[in-house]
C-alpha cells in the first residue's frame, strides 16, 4: 500500500509518482505486485494503479481512516510517505511526531504483520518550510526505532535536492524515479517485504 499525501499520487507534477518506476523494478526483479488502496492514477506503463496517496492531507487525517483502507486492502507491506502537510501548513510542527508513532500504531493494531516502511519528507524549496522538514526528519529515527522489527526507516530526504522539485514541493518525475530507486533498495533489505515472490503486495 503506497500510503500519504500528494507525493505519493504524484500530484500534476507526475501522475502516478514514484509508483511507476517502483512497480517497473519490482516487476524487473520478478514480484508480481499488487498495488492497494481506495485512490487509483497513473500511466499505462504502471501495471497496478492503486493508492492512498491524499492530496493535502496531514498525518492526523490519515489516522482518521487507516483503519478502514487496512480492513479493505489488507497490505503485506505499507509504504509511508508524509508530513509534507504538517509542515508546510505548519500545523501543530512540534507534534508531527507524536502525531506519526500513533498512525504506526494503529497500523501495527490494525495489520500487526505488516512490514512498514516510513520514509523521511523530501527537501522543500522554501526556507522557512525546510528548516520545520529537518526538525521532523531529526525526530523520525527514534519515532521508528521505538516500533519494533516490522517497522523501517527510508531516508528519502537525502535522495532528493530541490532540483528534484517540479514546484518547490512536488517531486518532478526525476525525483520520482529517484524515489522509487530509494524505495526499491529499502524493500530488497527486508526480504519478509517482497515475500511471496508472486504476491499482493500492498506497497506494494
């Protein structure tokens, strides 16, 4: 299950985002993979289209729903992707964190042997913007370490430089082909993430 905001949809900047140059590598190596969720976009070159990448939306409106997309996909794996939201609308900045270890709880509740892998936000061009991106970025390593083995931290932020970026924000679609190699290796280091090789992958 590609999970987030419009990073993960990948906005007008590149319908379809990382997904499409992830599922080609994923489908490259072998894995059948089913992407899942309520939310579908993309190119035809994206063999499975599904997503729950919200345009706009912050932590605290994921958490308000996961519950329900989990009951109706039931993912093997999660790819989280936000707090772009939380940070450029500066909403509640501080706790953003706290905000985040309590939607992994309850995908935890919700889908305990899921493999999640949450990913840190990506540079944004405005100063101001970037400097409150550092501050969560800084938070997430202990917010992930304290959920256990099923849980992963991504570094995407250091992939990506706001030459990356289609309008300070989003990801153009080299910064998305970026992300999906990021993501890609992510998953190859937890092999329990892509397994069966033939499966439903809800990243995936």
């Amino acid at each position: 299950m590609p999970l987030g905001d419009s990073i993960t949809d990948g906005h007008n900047a590149y319908p379809g985002g990382y997904r499409v140059a992830l599922w080609q590598r994923l489908a490259a190596d072998g894995h059948a993979v089913d992407f899942v969720g309520s939310l579908a976009n993309g190119p035809v070159e994206l063999g499975t289209r599904h997503h729950e990448g919200h345009s706009g939306w912050r932590i605290d409106h994921l958490d308000a729903h996961i519950r329900a997309w989990l009951r109706h996909s039931v993912p093997h794996t999660v790819l989280l992707l936000i707090g772009t939201n939380d940070m450029n609308q500066n909403h509640d900045a501080v706790q953003a964190p706290t905000c985040l270890a309590r939607l992994i709880d309850h995908i935890q509740e919700a889908r305990p042997a899921c493999e999640l892998f949450v990913a840190t936000v990506p540079p944004q061009s405005d100063p101001t913007r970037e400097r409150r991106v550092k501050t969560y970025n800084a938070a997430l390593p202990e917010v992930v370490a304290a959920k256990g083995q099923r849980v992963h931290l991504v570094n995407m932020y250091d992939a990506l430089t706001t030459a990356d970026l289609a309008d300070g924000i989003h990801p153009n679609q080299a910064g998305h082909e970026k992300m999906a190699r990021v993501w890609h290796g992510a998953l190859r280091s937890v092999p329990a993430a892509l397994t069966p090789a033939v499966s439903s992958l809800a990243t995936c």
